[in-house]
C-alpha cells in the first residue's frame, strides 16, 4: 500500500491534522467572540490573520479539509496555531494568550 504525505508549505513538515486555513479561522473567530476585546482589536486580528497565513480558495495540496471537506489544506496546525500567537502577541495581552493556548492546545503542537 503507497503512503501518501501532504508537507505544509510553510514548515515543510508532514500535515498530520488537516484543517483549512478557513476552517481554522472560523475556530479562532468564533474563540474571539467569547473574548473581552475591543471589537475594533478583534477585526483587526482577524484581518492580520488572513493576511499571515494567506487563505486561498485554490490550494497546492490534494489533502481536503477534515471539517469542510470542500478546501484543501496547505499549513499544518503548528504554523496556523503558531501565526495565530504571533498576531495575538501583538495585543500585549499576556491572558489572551495564554486563554488561545489553553483552548488550542498549543502545548500539543510544540512536541
């Protein structure tokens, strides 16, 4: 039987849990909605967001999306979760990050 890898285009490591860029950012929308932050803050993290991980409708990869099976999935989790921090950082709140963390399971990802 031929195993087949998809790479993330960013790291280059195997895609192990392929989630869309779409998909996730609904998840981290949905994560910001619940969240005490200026809703000014919020637009402007969702906005960096699509800009860090460019979503693209037409992806490199043949690997669909496990949640919306309609996109196909060109960052592994660790890049998205990673990107994600690094936009979130920019807030300089210590407990949002830490909030993200906990809810996305960051520590998984860093092993």
């Amino acid at each position: 039987m031929k195993m087949e890898y998809y790479l993330c285009k960013k790291c280059m490591h195997v895609i192990s849990n392929p989630v869309c860029s779409e998909c996730f950012l609904k998840h981290v929308n949905e994560w910001l909605a619940g969240r005490d932050i200026d809703s000014a803050k919020k637009k402007e993290v969702v906005n960096e967001l699509k800009r860090v991980i460019e979503i693209s409708d037409e992806g490199l990869s043949d690997i669909d999306c496990v949640i919306c099976h309609q996109n196909t999935v060109d960052f592994c989790t660790y890049c998205l979760v990673l990107r994600t921090r690094w936009v979130l950082k920019k807030l300089r709140d210590k407990g949002i990050v830490e909030d993200f963390d906990d809810i996305f399971n960051y520590a998984i990802w860093t092993h």
